[in-house]
C-alpha cells in the first residue's frame, strides 16, 4: 500500500441501545473494540485512537499500541465525539482522519487505507468508500444506504431508498440482478481534522433528518465527498446478538 499518513479514531459507546455494552462483548474471547483497533493498526496507521465516555472500554484496551481519548458523555454522534478527540489531542487542520466505526471487527486493513488515500488524492472535504449492488434485495433494503457520484467520482446524494431508479427496467422487473449500476455505501470516513471540527459545527440538514443520514449534512451544506470504490469487500458489522453470534462464528472459521 502506499504511503499515506493518516490517524484512525474509533467512536466506542458503551450505551447502544440494540446491543447494550456493545465495544466490550467478545468475540474469540476479546472485546470487539480490540478487534477493531487491530485492524487499524494493520492498516497502517499512523497512531490509532478509541474515543470514549466509559472508563471499561479504557481500561479493555490496556497494553493495546494505541491512545485512548476520554470524552464526554453527551455526545449526539461518533462525529461529535471525534471533533472533541480533535481538539483534546491538538490534531493539525492538515491532519487526514479516518472514521471507523466500533463495531467493524473485520473491517479490512485494505479498505482502511482505500478511504485515507482517496481523501488525499483529491480535495474534497471528506471521503468515503462504496461497492456495487448486484441484488434487488440489498437495492430496497432501507437499511442499505445507497448512493450517487457524478463523473469525477463526488458524491450527489444517499438514501435509503434504491437509487438511481432503472425506469424503463423497474417498469417491467424488479427481481433478480441489478447490473452493478447501484452503489452501496460502506460507512467509513476520511476527513482533514481541520474539516472534522467543522462537520461537527454544523447545523443539522433537514434531509439528513429526513434519511437519518448524518453524511448528508455535508452536502446539505455546500461541502463534496468523494467517494472511492473499495479494493476488497466490507464483512458485516455488528449491531444485534444474531449479528455477534455470526461474528463469533466467523472469527472460529478463520482461526
């Protein structure tokens, strides 16, 4: 891979609601937020940061190549909580950071790297990563969030919703495959920390409300996001006890 200097913080609460205590449920017999961690430092990062408001998950992450960034409690969003990381660590304006969920035990060290780099090798504000749709299924699964990019690769929109609607396809069927011409978003993020202090500033956007999809405040408000296809495919993450009992059995497979 090439070189790229980037930080990796990862947003762990321990209050989520659908699967309370989430960063410290195990997985092989190690919390999932060390999972995570690991596959960040795999990817090459610079320095790989938790942020959190629970003194368990710090204390989890004992004796782990990382730094640990205590924040408050109140926070609305992983994004609110990175943007006080920002300013607790003193990150430069210039500094590339990338946002990788707590809950993304196999999130690939590849595609890590694939966001920071595609935030670098432009000037968008932000980057993210998407893959193509190939099913009908995943095309209307609301909990799919789907996306647009015009020819340079910047993102026009994401919903839940199937976008691009196939008119003349749609109109005749709607089974079987979809062609690749729908995208998938992964939801991994690369900022500047410049950026990040300022996405956090930000006002909810009335469509972000609408789709529950925090990425549309930045287009909302006038900013790009450049979206790059991932180089390998983005497991599932965790979210429910069905979800942690298929980790589980895929973490044995592996070993």
């Amino acid at each position: 891979m090439p070189d790229t200097d980037f930080i990796v913080a990862i947003p762990a609460r321990f209050g989520a609601s659908r699967l309370p205590g989430k960063p410290l449920r195990l997985i092989a017999g190690t919390p999932m937020v060390v999972h995570v961690a690991r596959r960040a430092l795999a990817a090459g990062a610079r320095q790989v940061v938790v942020a959190t408001d629970d003194v368990r998950i710090a204390d989890a992450l004992t004796g782990e190549a990382l730094t640990v960034c205590m924040t408050r409690a109140d926070h609305a969003s992983g994004t609110d909580r990175l943007a006080e990381c920002a300013e607790q660590l003193g990150w430069s304006d210039a500094q590339i950071v990338v946002n990788l969920q707590g809950d993304e035990p196999f999130a690939p060290s590849e595609g890590i790297h694939a966001v920071a780099t595609t935030l670098a090798a432009g000037d968008a504000e932000m980057a993210t990563l998407a893959t193509p749709i190939e099913d009908t299924d995943t095309l209307f699964d609301p909990n799919a969030v789907k996306l647009v990019r015009d020819a340079r690769g910047l993102a026009l929109y994401f919903s839940r919703a199937p976008i691009p609607w196939q008119r003349d396809r749609f109109a005749r069927d709607r089974l079987g495959s979809v062609g690749g011409e729908a995208l998938r978003h992964i939801g991994i993020y690369a900022y500047r920390a410049g950026f990040l202090r300022r996405f956090a500033a930000l006002p909810p956007g009335r469509l972000e409300q609408l789709e529950a999809l925090e990425q549309l405040r930045v287009l909302e408000a006038g900013h790009r996001i450049a979206v790059g296809l991932t180089p390998v495919p983005f497991p599932p993450g965790v979210d429910t006890e069905d979800d942690l009992a298929r980790a589980e059995a895929r973490m044995a497979a592996r070993s």
